[in-house]
C-alpha cells in the first residue's frame, strides 16, 4: 500500500493488522513459481459469518502484479475458499466512494458483487458535496462522475446529471445487483 499510494495510503496500522486482521482471520498469499507476489489479510466475523476482505496487495506495489492478473487471483482466491467454508455465508469486498467512476466500483461489480449499504459504521457515512457555485468545472465534475444515491429503504440507485449541453454519461455503466436503476438531473432546471 505504501509503495504504491505514498502518505496518501488507506490502510491499517501494523499491530492493530495484526491483532484484528491476521488473528482473527485468514492470510491468502498468490505465488508466482516460488515468489509470493500478492496477498491478503482477511477478517473474519464469527457471528455474521462474513470473510472481510481488507488487505489486498501486491509486492512492492508493483504494476507489473496488477496487469499479470496476480491481484485479480486474490479476489479469485477469497471467493473460492469462503465458497469452500462452511462458515462463511458472505464476502463482504468492503466499500469504495460512492462515484460509478471509481475503479474500485467497477473491478468490484466485476465479480457479480452487490452493491449494499452496509450495516456496519461504514453504513452511517454519507457524502456530501459543497460548491460555492455551479461553475464550468463543477458542471463537468458532476456529469463526468454519476454517483450512487439511497433511494429510500437503504436501497440505491444510480445518479446522473446532464445539462443543455452535455448528454448524460450513460456509457459509464451502474448495473449491479443492488442497484435498483437510475435517476436523472438536469443541472439547468435545478440551478438555472
């Protein structure tokens, strides 16, 4: 994670990785011939029966592990021993911010995940987005970055803005199971 995200990475201090995470879970490690060049850390909840999926990584955040396929093995991986586990019921890939964009979004729904709020702390975040004014750069951030919304009921659907002259992004795709379809906004109606 430091290799590859610097001070900017997410992760989890060491000792409290160690207690919570290897302790109470799973390590997966991906090999290539001898080498061990992916892995993850994986916790497991007992009582929810879920595997969380939370470290995953490659050997010094190299790009050469991710474009190989060995970080995508991790994902195989995980779901293959929890299907094999009689005490698992779910994999929970843990959350990502809620823009369809994100790539964490899309290689996730790759697996045929679904898409939940989650009834954990991560389930009482929200997002919010504050702008001074809807300026050109706003207008392009918002239609260039179609997000997930709670639609009610803790369900989600998926939100794009468009205004007179820009279509909506629907070549960014939100279909997912747990996404109940897609709601539109047009900027100038809402703004002027």
């Amino acid at each position: 994670m430091k290799s590859r995200y610097g001070d900017l990475a997410r992760s989890v201090e060491e000792k409290e990785a160690y207690a919570r995470l290897f302790k109470q879970g799973v390590l997966f490690r991906i090999y290539d011939a001898k080498e061990w060049v992916a892995g993850s850390v994986s916790q497991i909840d007992k009582s929810g029966r879920i595997l969380n999926a939370r470290l995953i990584g490659v050997k010094n955040g190299s790009g050469t592990y991710r474009v190989n396929g060995s970080q995508n093995f991790v994902y195989h991986s995980i779901i293959e021993w929890a299907a094999n586990n009689s005490a698992i019921d779910y994999v929970d890939f843990q959350g990502c911010e809620p823009f369809l964009t994100k790539g964490t979004f899309q290689y996730k729904k790759r697996f045929g995940t679904k898409a939940v709020i989650p009834e954990n702390n991560f389930g009482d975040w929200r997002l919010l987005i504050r702008m001074a004014a809807l300026s050109p750069s706003v207008r392009y951030f918002l239609i260039n970055n179609p997000l997930l919304i709670e639609a009610g009921c803790k369900s989600l659907k998926a939100l794009y803005f468009y205004d007179a002259n820009n279509v909506a992004r629907l070549d960014i795709p939100f279909e997912s199971r747990g996404i109940d379809g897609a709601v539109f906004r047009d900027l100038d109606s809402l703004y002027g």
